[in-house]
C-alpha cells in the first residue's frame, strides 16, 4: 500500500457493503448486501431459464460496476448511513487504497468524488 495512503476496503468503516457473489442458487452473479438482500438478478427467471453469466465475458465486472452504483446510492441518494457521510471529510486530499484492480470499478473512486467535493 502507498505510504500515507487509507485503506478504505472490507472490513474498514468504508469498505463497500454491496459485495459481487457467484449466486448459491443458480449459475449467474449477483451482488449481495451485509444484510443478505440480493440486487441483480431476478433468481425464478434464473432458475427457469437455461441462462448463465458466471463464465460470460464481463459479467463480473458489470457486477462490481452494480456494486459501485449501490454504495454511491446508498450515500448520495438513499443517505442511509449519516455517520459515514459526516466522516467523508476524513478522506479529503488523501489517497486511497482498496483491493480492487485499477481497471475494474472501484467504490474508493465514490468516495475520493465525494470527499473532495464535499462542503461542510
């Protein structure tokens, strides 16, 4: 990890609670909060159709694109968590650090956006 860097990944205060999964139940991905409630895929279609996104070029990156999408949401739209939001300014002018790939969507991305942009 850089020098000076804050690791804003699992299980920090800032780790993204929406996480990507290979579905239990049928061959697809999904994305998963810490309270078990699923986001993607509609699963009796799933199970009813000979479809599977597992293996499919991409999926796994459109999930984690969901994931980024949710945790934005759950700050900016739904404000579900004030403390975290009161926080952001912790992050402003920092470097972050997660565990996800440059190339791939990143919740730490939300987070630089918002703790720079935010006024008090």
């Amino acid at each position: 990890m850089p020098n000076g860097a804050v690791y804003v990944g699992r299980p920090t205060k800032w780790g993204n609670p929406f996480r990507v999964i290979k579905s239990p139940c049928c061959p697809t991905v999904d994305v998963i909060d810490e309270n078990g409630v699923t986001y993607v895929i509609d699963h009796d279609w799933a199970h009813t159709n000979s479809w599977s996104d597992v293996e499919r070029p991409g999926a796994w990156k459109w999930a984690r694109g969901e994931s980024v999408r949710l945790y934005r949401a759950d700050l900016t739209e739904w404000l579900i968590n004030p403390p975290l939001i009161a926080m952001l300014p912790e992050l402003r002018g920092k470097d972050l650090a997660c565990w996800c790939r440059l190339d791939q969507p990143c919740h730490a991305d939300v987070l630089l956006e918002l703790a720079n942009g935010f006024t008090e």
